[in-house]
C-alpha cells in the first residue's frame, strides 16, 4: 500500500481539485469567448526561468504565436558546452543576460523531447514547480532539449485546442531548424550583433539561438504526462499524417506516462480503484465534461479512447512511433494504458510497458513525489529506453 503520506496529501489534492473542478464547472455556464485562453492557473507556484546554467540546465521562456497564449519553456543542458574551453557560466550577455551559443562556434546537438504536462486538460502548466524540476530531470538523464509546451487549458478552450497547440509547437520547431538553415546559406555567424534577425515571410518568428545552435530536430521523442499523454498520441499521429512536410522534424519515438485515458465500458481496473489515490474516476469524468465540447461530450470520444479510436483513425497504426506506456499499480487507468499498448504490439510497434509497484498516478511527476527514489528510477528507466532511439547511429543503447 502507498505510504501515509500518499494516503494524506491525496485526501487534500482531492478535496482541492474537487474545489477547481466545480469553480470551472460554474464559470463554463457563463462562457465568456476568449480564443486567446489561458495556459496556468493563478493559484499555482510557478518556477522562474534560470537562463545561466547554475544548476546544470538553463531555462527561457518563449511566446511562439501572437494570436493564441501557446509558450513553451526550453531546458538546455549544461553538456552543449562540452566541446568549448569556456566555463559553464562564462557566457553573460549584457542585453540578454543569460547564455548565447558563442559566435563563429558549432554548438553540439543535442535531440529534442517535447513535453506535454498533466492536470487533467484544466490545471496545470509548462512553468510550475513541479514541471520544471521533472523536465530538468529529464534533459539532464537524456542528455536532450526539453522543450516543455504551455497549451492552452479548458473550459476556457476546449476539444480540440490543446491538441492543436501540440501540434503547433511541433510545426514551430520545424520553422526553427528551417529559419536556422535559412541562416547559414546567408553565410551569417551567429552573433549577437546581428540578434538573430532572421524571420519568416510575416515577420513573427525570429529564430531561436539556443535551438538553432544545439538541436537536432531529426532525433525528437514525444513525452506526455497524464492528459498530456493524450495530447502527445494525437501529436504523434498528425506527424505521422504530415510526413516529409515536417522536415526536418522527425518524431523517433513517445513516452506516455499514465495516460488519461477512459472509455465507457469500465475495465477492471477502473471498477476495482475507481476511488484510488489522487485522480479518482468521478473527477477525471468531470474533467472530460470540462474538456469536451457539450455536443461531443462522449467517455468513448477518439481523444478520450483510443482503443475506440484505432479502427476508424485513417492514419496506419503500424506506423506509430515506438511508444513506452509508464503505469502505477493503483492507477485506474492502468488496464486502458495498458491494453492500447498490447494493441500496438500486435502490429509490430515496439511498445513496451513499465509498470511500477505500489505506486500511484503522477507518482514520478506530482510535486510532493517528484524527490522520491521511485519518481527517480522512472526518469532513469525513461532516458534508458528513450536513447535507444535518439543515440547518434553507432552509439545506440539497449534496454
């Protein structure tokens, strides 16, 4: 059985998100049109950027579309450095103030993860807390970019904005590497003199240093959490539809931790831990009603289900990148996760299922878990699994 400190702290997160849940219940029966939307709650503790790399990771914030509140919030590796004689801290910019790829240098590349994080579609955020020291975690295990994606939440914008965001950010990161490459057939370094001036046909995408000089779209992996899980199996599948139009983006493999998944037949799982700890199935039902437009509101829609989705989805399954499905024993979404990775086993997709012990949903994400052993040797199993497919050809690892 979870610890009494498990036991206690989900009785509280219960009892406020339950809270949240009827507060946003009231306020979308008086919806008030706001195609811009919101990415974070006020009431929770967000982490401010650290752009110096004074713990082994720098962080920056960017807004990447004018017309929506999508960010993203981007976690470089101290391990870019690696092939300068510079110290780790020895880039201050005055007009920047964090660090800038040296001028006239080829950065190090690095593959790139995009993050979606959880709270059920309505809380949560790129910036919190606990998000930034999982992605921190990450990057560094991985030896990767982290990019961790601030989509837009509900009921403020619903089905199917967050997912649209996902794949927004994915388009973005290809006009990055392609605005990068813009760059050098001009035969420009990169300096700080010139800012990185180089922009799309419209003027909105000013190209992004620490991505131009230290990723490697080609070797990108998509990890989700919970309802980001959701969010990074439909990216995946978009990408899959995009082909070469992603170039040179190429999604090499995802990681779905404890994906929020239900349907309207009730596995085993969610009859026998229906009231388990955390996320109960009565809250995440309301989370769905929050999510999903009035009209469509359905325990078995594609983005809900997709072991309903598979048949009917127009996009091959077999081409679903390799897929590492994270799941807790007293999770009751265990059984859903679990079954849509046998199905794409059965087509020949390498989709292997970690399953940890006594453990619960968000337990290597929630904040108050975040600095346990287990929550730990999770990210390790991650980043063990993950670089077999983002290790340059020769140096691939095994799991």
């Amino acid at each position: 059985m979870p610890s009494l400190t498990v036991n206690l702290y989900s009785v509280i997160f219960k009892f406020l998100y339950n809270r949240r849940l009827q507060a946003l219940l009231h306020q979308s029966k008086t919806p008030v049109k706001n195609s811009y939307g919101v990415v974070s709650r006020t009431d929770e503790p967000i982490a401010a950027v650290n752009p110096i790399f004074s713990d082994g990771v720098a962080t920056k914030d960017i807004h990447i579309d004018p017309l929506t509140s999508v960010s993203v919030r981007i976690f470089l590796p101290d391990t870019v450095l690696c092939f300068t004689n510079k110290k780790v801290n020895a880039f201050p910019v005055e007009k920047y103030g964090g660090y800038l790829p040296p001028a006239g240098e080829n950065g190090r590349k690095l593959p790139v993860i995009l993050q979606f994080h959880g709270g059920g579609f309505v809380s949560g955020s790129n910036d919190s807390v606990a998000n930034d020291l999982f992605c921190r975690r990450i990057a560094k295990m991985c030896d990767a970019i982290v990019v961790a994606v601030g989509y837009r939440l509900a009921p403020e914008n619903r089905y199917p904005a967050a997912f649209e965001d996902g794949v927004k950010v994915l388009n973005w990161l290809g006009k990055q590497a392609n605005l990068a490459e813009c760059r050098k057939l001009l035969g420009r370094s990169y300096s700080v003199h010139h800012s990185w001036e180089v922009v799309d046909n419209f003027g909105a995408s000013m190209v992004e240093p620490w991505l131009a000089a230290h990723a490697d779209p080609s070797r990108c992996v998509l990890l989700g959490v919970s309802s980001g899980a959701n969010i990074a199996n439909y990216v995946a599948r978009k990408a899959i539809e995009a082909g070469k139009l992603l170039d040179p983006v190429r999604v090499v493999a995802q990681v779905l931790m404890y994906p929020f998944f239900i349907g309207s037949v009730p596995t085993h799982s969610e009859i026998k831990l229906a009231n388990s700890y955390i996320y109960d199935k009565s809250m995440a039902v309301q989370a769905w009603k929050l999510f999903l437009p009035e009209e469509e509101f359905d325990l078995d829609h594609p983005a809900a289900n997709p072991l309903i989705a598979i048949p009917g989805r127009g996009t091959p399954s077999k081409y679903v990148p390799p897929t590492l499905t994270v799941v807790a024993e007293h999770d009751w979404m265990r059984d859903r996760a679990i079954s849509y990775s046998e199905e794409l086993r059965k087509i020949n997709v390498d989709a292997p299922v970690l399953d940890y012990h006594n453990a619960v949903h968000e337990f290597a994400t929630l904040d108050v878990l975040l600095k346990t052993p287990q929550a730990e040797a999770c990210a390790e199993d991650i980043a063990i699994w993950v670089k077999k497919y983002i290790s340059l050809r020769g140096h691939e690892l095994s799991y």
